[in-house]
C-alpha cells in the first residue's frame, strides 16, 4: 500500500515545485531584461546604464538559483 505521507514522496514533490518555481522565475526575469532594453533603446535618460546593469543582475542572480536548484536538489 501507498503511503501518501511517506516522506521520500514528500520531498520529491517539494523539489520539483521549487525546480519548476526556480524556472518559472528565470522566465520572467528574462522578460523583465527584455523589457528593460526595449525601455533603454526608447527612453534615453541619465541613469539606463544603472537599470541596465540591475536587469542584467536579476537575470544572473534567477539563472545562479535555477543552476543551484538543479544542482543541489
């Protein structure tokens, strides 16, 4: 018989959905760079280099914790 509460199922369950929230997240912060590039090429201000390089940050830092995600989990 299943136990549904076994542990080993638990853990599992909880990796693929922190996986799958991990890659979610990569997505948008791609979308959200995207965005940012499209602002900077249309709207030329003082401070699209400091955006750009955040964008760029959020990007890296949501592609180190899907790497991470996958490497450790």
């Amino acid at each position: 018989m299943i136990n549904i509460f076994d542990l080993d199922l638990i853990q599992i369950a909880l990796k693929f959905i922190f996986v799958v929230g991990a890659f979610f997240y990569l997505v948008y912060a791609f979308i959200v760079f995207r965005q940012v590039q499209v602002m900077k090429n249309t709207l030329i201000t003082s401070f699209s280099p400091m955006v750009n390089l955040l964008g760029l940050l959020n990007l890296l830092l949501a592609a180190a914790l899907f790497g991470g995600f996958i490497m450790f989990l």
